[in-house]
C-alpha cells in the first residue's frame, strides 16, 4: 500500500485568486489521470454557490479530458466512502466530489470520518480522484477524528474567503455583502430581537452560507418559536447543506403552521426526490395538485422541474419571467430547478434572459 501525503496537516495552498485556485485543483486531477494515479483534494468551503461554481467549471474542464464530475453526497446508508467509492466501476473515468461527511450517521455523527480513518488506504490502492468539500466545522472535526486520513491528502485548497463572496456579486446581483454586514450588527445590538436574526438568517441564504443560516434561524425561532416564515427560512437553510431529513422535518413544521404553504410542499417533493423515495414523490404529487390550481407560473414550473418535465417546466418559466413574476437570479440560485438545469432549453432561457437583461 502506497502513502500519499506530501505536506504538514495544516498545510494549506496559498492561492491568490479564484481563477488560480481552480486552475491548481484542474493541473493535479489532470496529472492523477494521465499518471493513473490517486487524488484527495480536500475543499474547505463557505458559501453552496461557490461551491456549485467551482463544480460547475470544473466539469467542463474535466469534459475536455473525457473524465466526469460525479457528486456524492453523504449519507447514514452511504458513510463508508473508501468502501463505496473504490468499488466504483466508473472510477477510472471520473472524480467524485463528495459532499456533507457530517451526515454519515453513527455516534456523534462520525461514521464517515472513522471509515475515512480505517479505510484510507482503499482510495490510493485503487487510484480513486475525489474532491472532499468540507465546512469549517467538517474540517476541524475530519483532522481530528480522521487523522491519518488528513496526512493522505495531497492537497488543500481553499474557496471560503471573503473574496469568494464578493464573486457572488457577478451572478446574483450586488448588496449581498453590505446587507449581511448590516444584519450582523443589527443581531448583535439586539440579541433579543427575533425579526433581527430572522433577516440575518436571510441574509446568509442568500450567500449560500447554510450553517451560519441555520443558527441565525435558530436563534430566531429561540425567542419566537411560531414563526412560520422562520421554519421555512430554517428548512430551506438544512436543504441548502444538504440535511435533506432536518430540511425535511422542518418543511412538515411549516405545512402544520400553513397547510397551504406551496413553498414548503414542493420543496418537501424536492427532498424526497433527492432521496430517492418515489412513493412519498407522488403521494406528495397528490397533495400538491389541487393547491396549484391557484399558484402563479412560477410555482408551477417549479412543479414541473421536480415531476421531470424540463419543457413544461422552461414554458411556464418563460411566462413568469415576462411577467416579472420572478428574477433571473432567483431562477438561477432555486434548488428547484437543478433537476433540469442540464437541460439544453433551460439553458437557453437562462443565456437568452442574462442577453437580453
């Protein structure tokens, strides 16, 4: 068995740019390929939508060397990723961006750290390349509980720097940061004010920052516990990290407040979809019939995304726009339509829309 490690545990790359950072992630993968060797990439990260961009970028970079991005997302039946990933009869052909190593399950949420821990040696042995996105908290709690693990890595690239964020401007308007600087201290003047928390949480939605999200609607919800926009806030912040059954539990607290609530009804399509649970989809599909009778183009094309009718989904979308019923950037950033963002004429609306605005 061969070791892999090359620096110190606490060696990170000193990239400047976003541009140079992705590049030097790009030339490793490229070399693991040609050279037929492995590749562990940790990734710490802040924001969902950096983190989709880089992911984005790369695939496109990866096409152009008949390799595939493959997401993985951690779970308590998919913990033991040395396991899991090393028997993939795809591997050669493919790098595996895993996400949400928090939600392996097990004591203290630690079974994927311990089998990265054990079983290490699975992905140099059979030449895995993978991308770990980790959060600030993942990481701290990876080089504690998987140690040897962490000394395997090649290499650590950071993408959660302030610079990062400022990025976000270019695809989903400018104010993000100056908003979320001003709830920050609106929170902190006001401990006791659950509204202030509220829109601090909103403003790390809007970043893509779930984990800071999640608190700052905790705390809301901490000092007003019935609050139903706070629950859906909070739902859509666990769906954001990919806490699909957290997400899941809090959407059920929202149709209890609001049975009506056709946000929290497709977005609880949303998370059984992505867990694969097609009996709870169309009982869910059931549910949501009647209610769309009165919702806008929007909802329905939101409908249509998670039913997996991409043409239906792209001609209501077009109506919604023209009525300015929604935004580009809205579109751009709703989970609700990754399930057709790969789709030639949503892509199309997407460029035709950014044209023409």
């Amino acid at each position: 068995m061969s070791r892999s490690g090359k620096s110190s545990p606490l060696e990170l790359e000193k990239i400047d740019s976003f541009e140079e950072r992705l590049e030097i992630i790009f030339e490793e993968l490229s070399l693991s390929i040609r050279g037929d060797r492995p590749s562990i990439l940790l990734l710490p990260y802040a924001s969902e939508y950096i983190r989709s961009e880089v992911e984005r970028l790369l695939e496109i970079r990866l096409g152009s060397i008949k390799q595939k991005l493959v997401p993985f997302v951690v779970s308590e039946k998919q913990f033991d990723l040395p396991l899991l990933l090393s028997r993939r009869p795809d591997r050669k052909k493919s790098v595996f961006s895993v996400l949400a190593l928090s939600m392996g399950g097990g004591k203290s949420s630690a079974n994927a750290y311990r089998a990265l821990n054990m079983r290490r040696e699975l992905l140099v042995d059979h030449h895995v390349r993978s991308l770990f996105w980790v959060t600030r908290a993942e990481a701290r709690t990876l080089s504690r509980r998987a140690p040897d693990f962490w000394a395997f890595r090649h290499r650590v690239v950071e993408f959660d720097r302030l610079s990062d964020l400022h990025r976000l401007a270019d695809f989903f308007g400018d104010g993000l940061l100056p908003d979320v600087q001003t709830c920050q201290k609106a929170a902190q003047l006001h401990p006791a004010d659950a509204q202030a928390w509220f829109k601090l949480g909103r403003c790390y939605l809007d970043l893509g920052i779930s984990a800071q999200a999640v608190r700052a609607f905790g705390r809301s919800l901490a000092i007003a516990p019935g609050e139903m926009p706070v629950w859906l806030g909070l739902a859509d912040a666990y769906r954001l990290g990919m806490r699909l059954p957290d997400a899941i539990m809090n959407y059920r607290q929202v149709i209890r407040l609001d049975p009506g609530n056709l946000s929290a009804h497709l977005s609880l399509m949303a998370c059984h979809r992505l867990m694969g649970r097609d009996t709870l989809v169309e009982a869910q599909k059931n549910r949501l019939l009647p209610l769309l009778e009165k919702g806008s183009e929007f909802d329905q094309a939101v409908f249509a995304s998670l039913s997996g009718d991409a043409a239906r989904a792209v001609e209501l979308l077009a109506v919604a726009l023209k009525k300015h019923r929604v935004s580009l950037d809205q579109v751009k950033r709703d989970p609700n339509f990754d399930f057709i963002r790969t789709d030639p004429a949503f892509q199309k609306l997407v460029h035709t829309e950014a044209s023409s605005g």
